[in-house]
C-alpha cells in the first residue's frame, strides 16, 4: 500500500496569526540562516548552486500571440528554490510573479506563494501566502547587517526611499540599533517622507527629520540604508558618505566609483553575486546587464581589473561565524549588497509554519489517500 501525503495551507491572515510580521524575531531566524550560509550548509539552483531563481520574461512585442501577456516594467515570473540545513532540514520554492500595474486592480505589484517539501521523499509539507514572509525577511536582513557590521553606537539613520519595502528595512535597524536617536528620510514624493517620519516617531519614540536630498540625508548619518523604488537607481557622491558608517544596498544606486575604493565590501552571498557577474556576461550588453542589478557598479568595476573578484569579498553568513572579518575598526566604512535568497523565505516560512502549525491554524489538504503509481 502506497503512503498517504497531505499538506497544511495557510492563508495570509493565518500567517499574521503565526507571527509573520515578527520582525525582531525573524532578524533573529535570519541570523541563524546566514550561520547556516556561512558553514556552507544549504543548496541554493543552478550548477553552482548559488542561483537567485529562474526568471521568464514575456516578449517585448505585443500581440507575439493572442492571449500572451507583453513585457512591462517589473512584468516577471521567477522561480527561487533551495534547500537550508540544520534544524529547518528543508527544500522549498518561492515562486513569484510580478506586474506593475496591480495596484490599480486592487492588488499588490507582486504575488508570491511559498511551497515547503520534505528534501528526502520531496512530499509537499506547506503551501503558503509568501507576500509577508517575503516582505519582512527582505526587512529584517539589514537587522542582521548591522548586528555584525555598525558601529554600535550608531546613532543616526538615513533612508534614501520611504516605501514599504525601507519601512521593513528601518523596523529592524531601529531594533538593532539600542543609541539610535534620529531618522532622516529622503524620498522624491515629500508626502511618503513625511508619512515615514509620523510613523518612525510614534513607533520608535525618535526624532525624524525630512532632507532635501539625498546628499543632505547621507552627510548626517551613521547608517544608511538605500531602498528607492522605481528603476532609475539612486545618484551617491563619495564624499557624502561618513567615516564609519554602514550602508546597506537593498535597492539600485549609483555610488561614486571612488567610494568603492576605499570602503570594506560584503555581500550577502558572494557565490550568489559570482553568479549574477557570470550571466551579465551572457547578454547582448554587459554593461546594460550591470545597470539592471544592484552590484552593478561593482561588477563594472571588476570588468575593468580595478576591483577583485566578487569571489574574493566576504559573505554575510561568513563574517557572522568569524570565518571571515567585518568591521576592523571605528573608521572604516562598510556597505552591505544584498540580493534576497530563497533561503531566507525558507527559513522565516518555515518558522512561521511551525508556530501554525503548533496553534492549529490552516487547513490539511490531501495529495493522494496512496498515489496511483507508487
């Protein structure tokens, strides 16, 4: 007789019940995650297996055939898949689709569900709403970046881009960082700064200030943290960004070249950036590839032999076993590049799905009583 295989889904609001939107704990799990990372005990696609995901693109010509969708800005579907040791012990899939247009049909510019299998017989275990788990990890990693990276007496924040997305990003800085005092918010709509500030103040009990710039916010602050929507990436001049600080690229900018000099450079996961640089040069336009990732600055560079190679740069994961330094000393500045990784939805989805599991929330659905072909 064959086995009986049934799954739990949760939907959002019993996801919100499990706790997804924990952030302080979920800097913790990521934490773990990257420990995990560091040791080398997780699989992420590809040969290397270091891959982000699989994307498809539709055509850039309408009407290729009737009923296919056109390409647009942010119009993608990708695939990211993984598997993340120790005590998760578990492979999954976030699979992501995103169109631009959304929010004018009510609903959120991306859609995401996250799957959660068994890595040995590779049976579902999970089927889940994957919005939040992807919006409060991508959040919490600049928690666990200046757990390992800033000063500790870090006492001034700026955010450059004050959508959701640094909201996320600043919850988890502003619970790291125990002297912050002051958020600066620089965003191009004065509104969306000014409804960031209202909302850092009442929830963090800090002084907020909008700049004019972006030049005006970084001048002041201990950690930077760049998260602008939108495609055109943000314009940073060397000289304004202090000694000592950390920066934290969770979206496109464009830093000064001599920035990248004279500043310590750690990745998220450097094998997963190695990778990015090998694909951009499978395009048509390498630069153009460049232009389009948030290392792009960093792999021109390494094309021109005036940076080393991205393999040679220390991975988050690393620096938070000691296996590889982070911050030598009070002056130095270092900035953070991060690209999100499968493993981080499998590791927050997966304790969120262990505390539903634990209160009985979702619903059991069944595979098969025994399957057909077993």
């Amino acid at each position: 007789m064959g086995k009986k295989t049934d799954f739990l889904y949760l939907n959002e609001a019993e996801m919100i019940q499990a706790g997804v939107l924990d952030s302080k704990h979920c800097i913790d799990i990521m934490d773990e995650m990257f420990r995990l990372m560091g040791e080398g005990d997780y699989v992420m696609g590809g040969p290397n297996s270091n891959e982000h995901g699989i994307m498809m693109h539709f055509p850039k010509e309408k009407d290729t055939f009737p009923g296919m969708p056109a390409d647009g800005p942010d119009r993608r579907f990708m695939a990211m898949i993984a598997y993340l040791g120790g005590r998760f012990h578990i492979s999954g899939v976030k699979w992501y689709g995103s169109n631009v247009v959304n929010p004018k049909r009510g609903l959120p510019r991306s859609v995401l569900m996250i799957m959660l299998n068994d890595p040995d017989t590779c049976e579902p275990i999970a089927l889940m709403s994957g919005n939040l788990v992807s919006a409060v990890r991508t959040g919490a990693i600049p928690g666990v970046a200046v757990r390992h990276l800033a000063r500790k007496d870090s006492k001034v924040c700026a955010i450059i881009g004050a959508g959701p997305v640094n909201k996320a990003c600043f919850q988890a800085i502003a619970s790291e960082m125990k002297e912050l005092k002051k958020v600066v918010v620089y965003d191009l709509l004065p509104e969306a700064a000014e409804n960031f500030i209202h909302w850092a103040q009442s929830t963090f009990h800090i002084e907020g200030v909008i700049a004019s710039s972006t030049e005006e916010a970084l001048r002041q602050a201990d950690i930077n943290s760049i998260a602008a929507s939108g495609i055109s990436p943000v314009e940073i001049k060397n000289e304004w960004i202090i000694k000592g600080s950390t920066t934290i690229l969770t979206g496109l900018s464009r830093i000064e070249e001599s920035f990248w000099y004279d500043s310590k450079l750690v990745f998220d996961n450097a094998k997963m950036h190695a990778a990015y640089y090998t694909e951009a040069h499978e395009s048509e336009d390498v630069e153009e590839a460049f232009n389009g990732m948030i290392a792009g600055r960093v792999f021109s560079l390494i094309k021109k032999g005036k940076l080393p190679k991205v393999e040679t740069y220390p991975s988050l994961g690393e620096v938070a076993i000691g296996k590889k330094e982070g911050r030598a000393n009070e002056d130095e500045r270092l900035i953070l590049v991060t690209g999100g990784m499968p493993t981080e939805d499998l590791a927050w989805a997966y304790e969120v799905y262990k505390k539903a599991e634990s209160m009985g929330l979702g619903q059991k659905l069944k595979l098969w009583e025994e399957p057909y072909w077993s």
